[in-house]
C-alpha cells in the first residue's frame, strides 16, 4: 500500500459529545483507496457515531474532515452523497410500505418518475450484481438478507466510491455473511474503498485491509490486518481482562415438576411469521437455546408463549398446568418472566422511575398495594434491594428508568423477570446492544436462574452465546422449529445450513 | 331538483376539495395540519378583507392565501422545526386565529352599523360544455374556484405518485430516517406541504366568504376545517379517496342547507341536518377500517445529532 | 441529581413566566393598532381587580369551569388519548343541570337536589365521554375525530331542544327560564359572585391527582399512555384504560356544565361559553397535566379572562372582548414554545458537562 498516496477522505481530531455521553473523542484516521477498512470494537465504543458524522447523519462538535486532502463540509446525507459515501445502516432504512424500486430510486432520480423503466433498471443492475430480486416485491414481503441487498443495490444507483456498512452480518446465516464478504472483496477490487463496522473479530481478519480499533469513543489501534491477530485486537477491544461465567453441568432433577411442554403449538399471522407445529420440553434448570435469523418467527414464539398473541391450535403445560386458554395476566400470576428483545418497546415505560417499572408487571397482584392504593415504601424497598442485588448503577429507587445505561436498563428488567419466573425464563436476545461486561453479567444471571431450577427458554442471534449457555439448542426457520440437538451435534457450519432452512438429516428424529 | 341538490353538492365540495386534498400531500410528508380549522378562518377572513379593500376577489383571494401559508408557516415552525404536539399546537392556533380575526376586524371596520357585504364570485358558466343537459349544470355553471379545483386535483395526484418529489414526500410520511439517508431534507420537505396545505386551506376558507356568503364572521368555518381534515383520515390518505369523501359531504352539507329552507319550526329536528355531516363523519370513522395510514403521521423527526 | 432537578424547575418556571408574559404584552401592543393606551387600560382593570373584591372573586369564578375542563383533558392526556370534546360533554352536563334543576326546585331541600344534579350532570358528561372511549375500545375508531366531532352534535342537541322542550316559557329567545334561587349553588363570599362550584372544583382536582399518582388505577392509566405495548404486555389491558379514562374525562367536563348552570348562569343560554372545551386544552398544557398545577393555570386564565373584561368596561377605551382570546391564544402558542426552549436549554447543559469531563480526562 503506497501511505504517500493522498487518502480518499482524512477524519481530523473529530470530537462529538451527547447529551449523556461522549460519543467520540478526538478520532483521526483515513480511509484509502480501494481497501476494505474494518471498524472494530464493542457496542458503545463508538463506530457508527463517528460513520455518521462522515455520512452527515450527525453533525460533529469539533474537528474536519478531508476529501484527497481538501476540507469538506458534510452537513446532511446529500452532502455526503454528492462527496461519494454512502452508508447502509445497521437497521436498513427501506420504508417497508413501498416496492423494492421505489425505494432504490428514492433520492437519486429527479423530477417525472416512470416506474416502469425504473423497475427495468433496477431489475438490470439486479442481474449485474447476480442479486435474485424481484423490483416490484414490497419491501416488508422481503427476509431481512434480500432487504440488504436492496440496500447494497441503492447505494450502487448512487454511485459511490465509499461504502459504508453498519454492522451488516448482524442479521444474516453464516452462508450469507460468507457471501457479503466476498461481495465486499469484489467492490473494493473494483477500486471502490468499503468500512466494515462490526464487533466480531473472525469477521475482521477475512475481510479487511486494515482495521481501526475503538474503544470508550477513542482510537485504540489502527493495524494493518496481516500484521496483527485475533487476540491483539481482542485486547485493544476490551482494554481489560474479562473472565466468561462459568457454566456448570446440569444438575439431577428431584422435582416432581416436570417443566413447560409445548405441544403442536400453531398460529396465524398476517403481518408476520406464522408459527407452524412448534414441539418443545423444557426441564426445570434447564436452558433451550433456539438459535435462527432473526425475524423467523422467534418474537411470535415468545408472545404465543407468554399469552400476547393467540394461537390457531396447540397447548402449552407448564408444570403439569395447561396454560393454553389463560390470559397474559394469568399467566404472569403462574410465574412467567420475559425480558423481551426490545425493552424499551415491550418492557419499560422509560420515563417512569424504577419503581414503577418494578410494579408495572404487578399491578394486579396484592403484593404492594392495599385498596388500590400503591403501597410505595414497600415497593422502594424491593425495588432498592434489587439495585443492590443486581449491581445496577442507579442513584434510587425513583431514578428515571430512560436515564440509566442500556445495560444497567437491562439489568433492572433481568431482575424483575426472574423475580417473577418462579417457573419459565423466557429470554429474547437478552444481550443484544450490550457490551462485553454488561453481558457477562446477563449471563451470571441466566445460569444463576437455571441453578433456582427455571425452565428457560434462550432466544439468540449470537451463536457463541447459544452454544456457551444451551443445554440444547433448537434452530428455528421460518416459524418452524427445524431440529432439537445437543451441542456437541452442531457446528458453526452445519448450524449455519439449518438456519438458512437446509434439514439437513430429514432422516434424524426431531427430539422431544 | 335532484340535480339542483348534485349541483349544490359539487359547489360545497369545492373548499373541501382544497382542504382534504392538501391535507393529504401533507399527511403524507408526515405532519397532521390540525391547526386547519384556523388556516380556513384566516383565509375566510383575508379573502374578505382583500376582496372589501381592494374592491376586486382577486386581491381578495391572494390575501387569503397569504393568510393561510402565515398560519401554516407559524405551526411548520412550532410542530416541525420546534416538535411540538401537533395536536395540541393546532388547537392554539386555532383560537388565537378566532381572536385575530375579530381583533383585526374592528382594528379595519369598527363597529358597523350594517353588517359589511362584498360581491359574491359571479359564476362563469364554461361556454358549450355549460349548454350540456343535466352534466352542463352539474360541472360546468360555477365559480372560478371549482374549475380551480378542477384542474389542481389531477395535478396534485400526478406529483405524489408520478414524480421524485411525490416519491419523497410517501417517503418522508412512511420512514423519514429512510428519506434522510437518501439525501432527502425531511424537515424542510414536511414544512413546505405544511406551507402548500396552509395556501390552499386559505382558498377553502375564502371560499366560504368570497365565493359564497359575501360576508365575514368568525364562527362562519364552524368546523368545516375539521371535516376536511377527517376527508383525508377517511378517504385512506389517497387523493382518489379524498375527491370521494369530499363529494360525500359536499352532498350532506347541501342536504343540510336543503332542508334547513324547506323545514319550518317546531318539534321537527332542523338542527340534525345541521350536525348530519358531523354525525356522518363520527359513523364513517367507527366503520373505517384497514387503514394505510403513514408509518410516521404526526410523529416528529428528531436527528440525535 | 438535586442539582439538576432544581436547574429543572428552574427553567420551567422562569420559561412558563416568560411566555406568560410574553403572550399577555403583545396582546397589549397589538392595542396599539386601535389607538388604545395598553398601559392605561391594564393597569386600570388591574387596579379594579386589587381594589374591588367582587371582581377579584370573578377571577376564581371564571377559573370554576376552566379546571373542570382541564382537568377533562389532561386525565385522558395521561392515557395518551385526546378529548378534544369536553366542549360537548361541557354542554351535555349543563342540559342534564339545567333540565333536572328546573324539574326539582322547590320540591326537595337545596342540599339534595344540588347532589342529585351534581350527579346527573356528572354522569351525563360521562355518557358522551364513555360513548367516545366505547367507540375507541370496540372499534378502535379515532378518539380525536370523534370527540372533536361529538361537540358539533351535541351542540346541535342543545340548539334543538332550546327552540323547543326546554324553551322559555316567554318564548322569545332560546333559551331556558332561570332557575328558582333555591337551585342555586350557595354564595362562597359575601358580595361576591363566587360560589361553592370553586371548592367542588379544587376538590375535584386534588382528588384526580390521588387517583392519578397514588392508585393502582391511576398508575394503568399513566403507563398506558406512556406505552402501551409495554403495558399491554405487563397484563394491563389498554382497550379498558381507554373506556375508563374517557368516562372519568367526559365526567369531568360534565361537573363543569353543573358548577355554570347552578353557579353563574342559572339558565341555559344558546352559544355559552363556547370556547371552554379549547380553554382547558390550553391550561391542562400550560400546567403540564399536572391536576395541581391546573388549579393555579385556570387561575391565571380567569384572570386574563377578568382582565380583559374589565378592560371593555373601561369608558371610553373601547377595547374589544376579542383581547381575551388573543391573549390565551398568545399566551398558549408561547407556552408550547416554551416546551422546546426548556428541552433546548437543558440538552446544552448536559453536553457542556460532558465537554467539561471530556476536557478534564
């Protein structure tokens, strides 16, 4: 690599502060020609902030920024589009209520649109890029893995000679993630410079060139990849020595519980994934990993179980009970925690305080009120020695919910779900977004419940974290549970085709 | 008499159409213009301050729309630029409109002693087309604002579904961070259909004084702002379905005028064809169903940076 | 966290005052344009108001209703739902006092009869409210259309049964007869206009705020509206919150019609009042929904609304009733701005302290 070449864009001492942290501080680094430039580091550390100030999604507080060496001003996303850059977000911004041309051509075609040639050179530049795709599909018809390549064909109407994408393996198999990267290789041999924003370290060493490490919102090492290795940038990741939880075997049961059992369990959906014959055991101290493509009818599976969402024919037993016709609040007074995937959608109401957050899922149970009057003091008790209990970084018991970390949010909900599991866990992703010491701490707390004897029930994208934690481990495709396996069956790969929704062993009985 | 009732109907729907249609392209942008019930006032009352001043509607209905895009641009500003409660910062403007108008109408008149009256917009029947049977007196013997109408609806569909700007604005309603990232000012985008719904909101509103009664009072748009609003929840957010509803209660409020002539006193209930089109519009909302609303109507869009 | 709590109310009083009088000064100065000395005319209805208890006391018979009405709106606000019909349930209250008034008077004690009004005017506000929330629950029909349309209605209503069931016996105007003085809600100050409807108020007020922060109920409500979802999936049913909140704000805006009807007016009149419904959609924003601070808002309002008044009555001066709707319209717009210079200020506060810490690592 020529370093006297001028550089594609320089970023100068960028500083950006929000209002409840620092996002970046004084980053400088530069992004050349033809090279696929990995941005590597925990969740929070910083990568996409400092992507969107460059792409003018964000505007920074110091700092400039150098295009072949001359200032530039980046103010807004066409800034950055008329420079060249193009971005495609971690959550894709398609509007999922327009077709697959529409949104490709949004931005970039001016004045009278005739969308029947605009399809055609859609479905051309399609076909140019091998992209199976159909132009006039509507976006929320489409699996996550073609909406990216939607985004990746956009950011090709928009000609660019900088592309940036945000933790783009996220939501895709291992097959797929293979296939971007070579995609990737591709583009930049043709000239074109890409940055990879990711936190996995397997998929920095394949595909970059050189790698930026960040950390806490600074620049911790910029490698180039051939020089380094994977426990280098671990440790420029991390700054500090993490000990994994350990997990211990799993102990004979004496209950005479006998734990969930999910039964021909179906349901209709119409926006969403259909669940289709789901059959599963859960033993008490027992953890079911199900691993899968997010958006495969894992969220459905949570909220069918949990009495949110109705079902067209199955049952549900927990502990010889059948649950399959009470409602979420009866099911809630049987013992059933879930931390959904999303907290502040589905869990918290950010702006009430702690408390309140504790008491939300209680409201109907006599334990903190007396003649409908919330009985507060007792409430701020729990609710504090659930602070302390959890380690939770809070002022008090009536610190507002949205002013804590993500993590520390996090921690707050594990405690009330596993309070009120004293049957069924049921976790979605429970460590999406967190970082590494957040999540050891998630971890601590599930094996710590499935030690209390729970049933649980792990739903997770990251497959390192469902092989560390399952007991089995179940792979869900297309509302389908396709198999049930030990560990010690599956591999990266052979996990992988399952979750693409290659059966691999049709012949293999489906555990129960 | 039918036809005479139709006819009616096609007058009233004029201001309706200007209304509902614009509220459309800016629902569509993402921002619920509730402060139309002002914007038609304003307009009302500018139309008929031009009109009296000047001594010609043209000037009249040119200040209208200065009136309207003034309100509009005062609630782009608060709602979009500031995020305030769309919901909440209509119904502000919407009563400091009614104190401008009657403020600002004694600063200009005083206290009349009779009550101030211009000249109606004269209706120009359309040479031939007029002469048509039963079509001729439907469409074609009207004022200038219902051809206007005529020729601004086809347009106006033709640039939300047709141009990069329609495609824009769909954008910005559905998923204003998508528009973002594709180069697009959202903000200014929604605040320039805030301003276009602002300019023909003050036609509308002229029309009920310049083009109908020749007169102004402050209770004249009694709600009508409203109706156009619900038009554009109730025809889908779709312009086809806006000239639809539009129609709807162009007829019911022709009905209402109807019956109000023909209906004497006593115990026979007048006043509920007076409420029909208010009735109408509470039964066609429960019933509605399957709404396409966009993803992000009345949501503000915050850049975190 | 004090400190910020207190830079907190800070901003927000200094803000709200601002607006308050920002509102109220170009109101003044737009006098000006009449050729009125602003300054003469307001410190002249000022003076009245500090020198002339029965006017003072109209500030708080004006604020009577308005907290009711308020009250209407900010107790569906919490739930994330807007009652932009207390208008109409205002109106459907004031028929209910009205017709059961003149029914009873003289038949049974003051006591009794102001209970039972009391009552059915509460429940008729309810049953319009309740309707609006029925609508939401089974249909999931927009409450905001609805509600605004409803007023048109029910004001169609009243208009239809003043020109004929309830019309004065004279029947001249429609209009109903007065109620006897035993139908009349008793004097709270000697000399004054002001009436026992100011303390059903306050009470009414205080007890929304216990319902709101200390209850179990209050607490669904309040988390309904702050998320749905979540509360959905914590087993509160938001379809009922709906129902409850709207029959509880359609009651509110109910008692309002009966403290007007047996307290001020003691006869229905056609038009009354018509901007109470948008008043207490302005004061319930102003207070910030708070039940408490809407006692103190409506006060603030009944005071422009007094002030204003007192104004048209200075000889000479000829000053326009229309002042007080400019003035609350103002004085509203600014108090939404003020909204955002708060979140402004306070966002700059937090990333200078973050630039501060930055600096000093």
């Amino acid at each position: 690599m020529a370093s006297l070449e001028t550089p594609l864009f320089s970023l100068k001492n960028i500083s950006k502060y929000f209002t409840r942290v620092v996002a970046n501080n004084n980053i400088s680094f530069d992004i050349r020609r033809g090279e696929v430039l990995a941005l590597l580091g925990e969740n929070g550390a910083g990568k996409s902030t400092i992507m969107k100030i460059l792409y003018g999604l964000y505007q920074m507080d110091e700092g400039e920024i150098l295009k072949d060496g001359n200032p530039i001003q980046i103010d807004s996303p066409k800034d950055a589009i008329k420079n060249g850059i193009a971005m495609i977000q971690q959550h894709f911004s398609l509007v999922s209520a327009h077709t697959v041309t529409e949104n490709i051509i949004l931005g970039s075609k001016r004045g009278r649109i005739d969308l029947r040639t605009a399809s055609r050179e859609v479905g051309e530049m399609a076909d140019k890029y091998h992209f199976d795709l159909d132009p006039n599909a509507l976006i929320r018809d489409l699996d996550v893995g073609v909406q990216q390549k939607v985004e990746i064909l956009k950011t090709m109407f928009q000609e660019a000679q900088l592309l940036i994408m945000d933790e783009p393996t996220a939501v895709l198999t291992p097959q797929e993630s293979e296939n971007l990267m070579i995609f990737v290789r591709q583009f930049a041999a043709a000239g074109h410079s890409v940055i990879f924003i990711t936190h996995k370290l397997k998929e920095v060493m394949s595909v970059a060139d050189r790698i930026i490490v960040m950390r806490d919102g600074e620049v911790h090492g910029d490698l180039l990849c051939q020089e380094t290795n994977e426990s280098e940038l671990s440790r420029l990741m991390i700054g500090r020595d993490l000990i994994a939880p350990h997990k211990p075997e799993a102990v004979k049961q004496m209950d005479d519980k006998n734990g969930l059992v999910v039964r021909h369990l179906s349901s209709k959906e119409k926006e969403t994934v259909s669940l289709s014959d789901i059959n599963f055991t859960i033993k008490p101290g027992e953890i079911l990993g199900v691993a899968g493509v997010s958006g495969n009818g894992q969220e459905e599976l949570c909220e069918v179980l949990i009495g949110a969402r109705a079902h067209t024919t199955g049952q549900v037993i927990l502990n010889y009970e059948d649950l399959t016709d009470l409602s979420l609040r009866e099911r809630i007074a049987k013992g059933i925690g879930y931390v959904p995937v999303n907290r502040y959608r589905d869990a918290f109401v950010m702006s009430m305080s702690l408390a309140e957050n504790m008491f939300l899922k209680s409201t109907y149970d006599p334990v903190w009120q007396r003649h409908g009057f919330i009985n507060f003091s007792q409430l701020n008790r729990q609710t504090d020695a659930s602070i302390l209990e959890y380690n939770i970084k809070a002022p008090g018991a009536d610190a507002v919910t949205g002013s804590l970390s993500g993590g520390n949010q996090q921690k707050m909900l594990l405690a009330r779900e596993v309070r009120l599991a004293k049957s069924l866990l049921i976790l979605n992703q429970p460590t999406r977004g967190l970082d590494l010491g957040a999540i050891n701490n998630v971890h601590t707390t599930i094996l710590k419940a499935r030690e209390e004897n729970k049933c649980i029930l792990l739903i997770s994208t990251e497959l390192s974290e469902i092989f560390m934690l399952s007991d089995r481990i179940a792979v869900m495709y297309k509302g389908r549970i396709v198999g049930i396996y030990e560990p010690k069956e599956l591999n990266t790969e052979r996990i992988g085709l399952l979750m693409a929704g290659f059966d691999d062993h049709q012949d293999e009985e489906v555990a129960l | 008499m039918i036809i005479n009732l139709l006819s009616r109907a096609i007058t009233m729907s004029t201001p309706l159409f200007f209304g509902s249609v614009s509220e459309v392209v800016a629902e569509r942008s993402g921002v619920m213009v509730t402060a139309i019930e002002g914007i038609f006032l304003l307009g009302a009352w500018g139309g008929f301050v031009g009109t009296y001043l000047w001594g010609n509607a043209i000037f009249g209905l040119l200040l209208a729309m200065i009136c309207g895009i003034a309100v509009a641009a005062i609630y782009g500003v608060v709602t979009i630029f500031m995020k305030q409660h769309q919901v909440v910062t209509g119904t502000a403007l919407n009563i400091l409109a009614i104190g401008f108008c009657a403020f600002f109408q004694r600063v200009l008149f005083g206290i009349p002693q009779i009550p101030l009256q211009i000249q109606p917009l004269s209706v120009i029947p359309i040479p031939i087309l007029s002469e048509i049977p039963v079509l001729g007196e439907l469409f074609f013997n009207k004022n200038i604002l219902t051809y206007v109408a005529y020729v601004i609806i086809p347009i106006i569909h033709y640039m939300l579904y047709h141009t990069s700007l329609g495609l824009a604005i769909r954008s910005s309603g559905e998923n204003p961070q998508a528009a973002d990232v594709a180069g697009i000012n959202v903000n200014r985008l929604r605040f320039l259909t805030v301003l276009f719904a602002g300019m023909m909101g003050g036609i509308a509103g002229a029309f009920y004084s310049v083009g109908f009664l020749g007169m102004f009072t402050t209770n004249m748009i009694g709600g009508r702002g409203w109706i156009a609003f619900a038009i554009c929840f109730l025809g889908n957010w779709q312009i086809t379905g806006a000239v639809i509803g539009t129609f709807v209660f162009g007829l019911a409020e022709a009905l209402a005028i109807y019956m109000q002539s023909i209906g004497g006193g006593g115990f026979f209930p007048n006043e509920l064809f007076i409420a029909f089109p208010y009735i109408l519009t509470i039964v066609l909302t429960v019933m509605r169903r399957n709404f396409s609303v966009p993803a992000n109507l009345g949501i503000p869009y915050i850049k975190e940076g | 966290m004090k400190r910020i709590l207190n830079a907190t109310w800070r901003d927000m009083v200094l803000t709200n005052f601002a607006a308050i009088v920002a509102g109220i000064v170009l109101s003044g100065a737009l006098l000006l344009f009449l050729g009125i000395d602003p300054i003469f005319v307001f410190s002249t209805s000022i003076r009245a108001i500090l020198t002339d208890g029965y006017t003072a006391a109209d500030i708080l018979l004006k604020a009577t209703p308005l907290i009711m009405t308020a009250l209407a709106f900010a107790f569906t606000y919490k739930a994330n739902l807007f009652n932009i019909g207390a208008q109409g349930q205002f109106y459907m209250g004031a028929i209910a006092a009205i017709w059961l008034s003149l029914e009873l008077q003289n038949r049974i004690p003051t006591a009794l009869l102001l209970l039972i009004v009391l009552i059915v005017a509460l429940a008729a506000g309810a049953l319009i409210g309740g309707l609006i929330g029925f609508l939401k629950e089974r249909f999931d029909s927009n409450e905001f259309l609805v509600s605004m349309m409803s007023s048109y209605v029910v004001l169609a209503l009243m208009n239809y049964l003043l020109r004929t069931f309830l019309k004065e016996t004279k029947g001249e105007y429609p209009q109903t007869d007065p109620i006897a003085r035993s139908a009349w809600l008793p004097n709270l100050i000697k000399g004054t206009r002001l009436h026992y409807g100011f303390i059903i108020s306050v009470l009414f007020a205080v007890l929304i705020w216990v319902l709101l922060y200390k209850t179990t109920l209050g607490f669904r409500i309040r988390a309904v509206g702050q998320n749905s979802r979540a509360s959905a999936l914590s087993g509160i049913s938001p379809t009922k919150i709906y129902v409850i909140a709207f029959l509880i704000s359609g009651a509110l805006a109910g008692v309002a019609g009966f403290t007007e009807m047996n307290g001020v007016q003691h006869m229905l009149i056609q038009d009354f009042n018509p901007e109470m419904g948008a008043a207490g959609l302005g004061i319930a924003i102003l207070a910030n929904a708070n039940p408490i601070g809407i006692i103190f808002a409506s006060i603030l309002y009944g005071a422009l609304n007094v002030i204003g008044t007192q104004m048209g009555r200075i000889p000479g001066a000829n000053v326009p009733s229309s002042i007080v709707s400019l003035m609350q319209g103002f004085v509203m717009l600014f108090v939404i701005m003020a909204y955002y210079a708060r979140t402004k200020i306070a966002s700059r506060r937090e990333k200078n302290k973050r630039k501060r810490e930055a600096a000093l690592s």
